[in-house]
C-alpha cells in the first residue's frame, strides 16, 4: 500500500531559525514528490516539485530533497520567518492511469517572532 | 492569468440533501482532479477527469459523481449528505498531455467548505 508520513506533526521555532521537514514514503517507484503550503482554511499552494530524476529542487528560500532508495523527502527551510507559518504537505504521485496524488498529514509550523 | 477556480466558497447542507460543486481549471489544463479534505487530514482523491474521461476513482461511494465539460471545467456531485461529508472540497488541475506522463505538477483551487448539519 503506498503511503506518506509526515513527522512531525507540529513544529514550533523561533524567528530566523532553519528548519527541516520530513516525509516518507513507502513505495520507491514514485514518479514525483511535490510540497504544498497550506494556510487554515484554504487552498494549497504548490512549493516545489521533484521529478523521481532529480535529487534536489530550490526555489529561494526553500530547498527539497528527494532519496527514493530511502523513500524520504525534506524540505528545507532557511532562515524562517513569522510569514512561513502554515501546514506543509508533501504529496506522492506514482503516475500510472492517473496523477493521483498521496498526501501525507502535514506539519504545521509556527515561526516565532 | 487566474489560477484555478471553484465555487461556491462555503455550503451548508442538511442530511439527505444532494450538493454540486464546481471547478475550472487553468487555462490550457486538461486534467481535473477532486480531494477531500477532512479536518486534520491530508487530502484523500476522489477523482481524476482528462479530455472529459474519468482516468481514476478514488475510495468513496457512488453517492459521489463527477463529470468535466468540453471546456475543461468540472462538477463534483454528492448525494444524499451524510455529516461525515463535511470536508473542505479541493480541486486541482495539470496538464496532463496525454502522451507524456500524466504526473506534472498539479494546482489547486481555494475549495468549497462543505457543511452538512
């Protein structure tokens, strides 16, 4: 059965901090691994996408990882700011029929001014 | 240019009531799918249209239904709500050009915050 785990549930650090997010997952013939922001209440924000071919994807301050041999994602986070505070989701897609996306529970992460 | 769309923002139903909702995609995008998301939760798929074909149907039952129109834009269906429906609605839409990987990156709507009392 494919699956994502997110740990941890919560996260709670100081303004200016970099922080790690982890995800996993069970079935290594992922196709690709997008993370997605969410704020209480509303839509996702795509972040970052990792095609099963790329180690690795950043976009400012945020950079995400991807070991398929491990199954594990992170996201990585620098110098976070209060604005950052959000739940963040990743979500496996194993391609196939269709492009149905597995998310995990999420982390949600609060930044401390 | 306007990202995925969906309406209405917030429903409130009663049990045994039947509740459509709407999605249109990205300009360009042909692919969309459905999410419930309960609160707490990740996403869980309901369904994925392509080119106005059902491509993939997630675990939910034949109270729900969907259909996408020939401009790409699509319907979720459910009838007969129970409380357990309650769920912010997502819709999300890609690309999904058919002879490469239906896997791109996808984009998701605001939802529908569906209440059933």
């Amino acid at each position: 059965k494919q699956e994502v785990t997110q740990i941890p549930a919560a996260l709670s650090v100081p303004e200016g901090e970099n922080l790690v997010l982890n995800c996993s997952f069970t079935d290594s013939a992922i196709y690709n691994l997008q993370w997605f922001r969410q704020d209480p209440g509303k839509g996702l924000t795509s972040l970052l996408l990792i095609q099963s071919s790329q180690r690795e994807q950043t976009s400012g301050r945020l950079n995400a990882s991807l070991d398929k041999s491990s199954g594990r994602s992170t996201l990585y986070i620098a110098a976070s700011q209060p604005g950052d505070s959000a739940t963040y989701l990743c979500a496996g897609n194993y391609g196939g029929a269709t492009n149905k996306l597995i998310f995990g529970t999420g982390t949600l992460l609060a930044v401390q001014p | 240019d306007a990202g995925v769309t969906q309406s209405p923002t917030h429903l409130i139903k009663t049990r045994g009531q039947h509740v459509t909702l709407r999605c249109s995609p990205i300009s360009g995008h042909k692919s969309v799918s459905w999410y419930q998301q309960v609160l707490g939760q990740g996403p869980q798929f309901i369904f994925q249209y392509y080119e106005k074909e059902e491509r993939g149907r997630g675990n939910f039952p034949d109270r729900f239904s969907a259909r996408q129109f020939p401009n790409y834009s699509s319907e979720l269906n459910v009838n007969a709500l129970l409380l357990g429906d309650s769920a912010l609605y997502l819709c999300a839409s890609s690309s999904g050009l058919r002879n490469r990987v239906l896997g791109g990156e996808q984009f998701f709507g605001p939802g529908t915050r569906l209440t059933v009392l």
